[in-house]
C-alpha cells in the first residue's frame, strides 16, 4: 500500500529524470558496446539502422493496448469518483441509483459469463481457452466501459448528473489525474522497446 499522503506528482520529477537518465545510459552504452564488441548481438541506437528503427516505429511501439487500458481505467475512474457512487446514500435518489448501479453491474457480470461459458463461448480462444483469447484482451475494457456507465447511469439517477457535459467533465477529470501515469508509461515503455532493440529481445505486444 502507499503511504499516506503519497502523491505521485511530487516523486514525479525524480522518476522522469531517472528514466531519462537510464535511456540516456542504454543509448551510450548500446553504441560503446558496438564499437569495442562487434562480433556481439548489441545494437546500437546511434547506428544508421538504430536511429530509423527509434523514429520510424517509435509511435507504432507507444500504441499499445496499454495504453487504451489506461485512458480508459482512468475515464472510468473520474466518473466514479464525481458521480458520488462509493459515497454514503443520504437519500432515495441516491439509494435507488445505487441498487439500478449494481443491478447493471450485475447484468453486466451475466452477459460476460455468458460469453465464456461452454466449450464454444464466444470469447473463447480456438482452443477453448480463456487465456490468451478474445477474453483476456477485452477483460479491462469490459471492466472499464462497465465501471463507467453504472456511474453514469447512478449519476443519472441520484442527479448528480445533470446534464451532457457534467458526463463529459467526469470522464475528463479522471483523465486528467491518469496524466503523469500517462507520462510515466511513455517513458518507461520507450527505454523498454530500446532495450529489447538493443539487446536483440523480441518484446511481447
């Protein structure tokens, strides 16, 4: 667990500047260690080679489902949050939106069940396995969409909701918040993608 009081935005600075240091490090070190052993598999990033790979793919290699599930997780998050759901009910909009809430959540839960139940669900893989299938890659999705439309619909409901754009400033707020999770996962998965480049590793999507 997090200590108390921990934020992320205040180690923030020191995690950048360490990721950017260590891509720093691997860019120096992968070019040295080309040069002084070039019968090694080490490639270099300050090669020819090396350089049109970081640029050509460098946002093919950033749009991962990752980070969908971020964006995603995190708009469902402010909605949530603002919504009052996880608040304590002090009356009967707010009682009653939380029951239609659950209710959804609970169709939800039945519907996906339904999807993967039986050796020929349709979320099965073609060897009737849940992990990897069309499953596994929709789970945090799934989570996600439904996490936030029980939300929005006890938003609805206990009028916290009022109108469109209170919907759409939800979404934002959490959104906002996800922005140095955001940062984090560029860096963290560009040094990542070098690495494997590098060292010749073949990352897995």
């Amino acid at each position: 667990m997090l200590p108390h009081g921990f934020e992320l935005r205040r180690v923030l600075p020191s995690v950048v500047l360490a990721l950017m240091l260590l891509q720093l490090l691997l860019i120096l070190a992968s070019w040295l260690c080309s040069a002084a052993f070039p019968a090694t598999s080490v490639e270099s990033l300050l090669s020819g080679e090396g350089i049109r790979w970081f640029l050509g793919h460098y946002a093919e290699l950033l749009a991962t489902p990752v980070l969908v599930w971020i964006v995603l997780l995190a708009a469902a998050v402010g909605a949530v949050e603002r919504s009052g759901v996880l608040q304590k009910p002090h009356g009967y909009r707010e009682r009653r939106g939380r029951v239609i809430s659950l209710l959804y959540l609970l169709l939800c839960l039945v519907v996906m069940l339904l999807l993967t139940a039986g050796p020929h669900a349709l979320l099965l893989s073609a060897t009737g396995d849940l992990w990897p299938s069309p499953f596994s890659r929709s789970l945090i999705p799934f989570v996600a969409f439904a996490l936030l439309t029980a939300a929005v619909l006890y938003g609805i409901v206990a009028d916290t909701f009022k109108t469109l754009a209170d919907v759409c400033d939800s979404l934002l707020l959490g959104i906002r918040k996800a922005a140095p999770i955001l940062l984090l996962y560029i860096l963290l998965a560009q040094f990542y993608y070098s690495f494997c480049y590098v060292f010749l590793l073949n990352p897995a999507f």
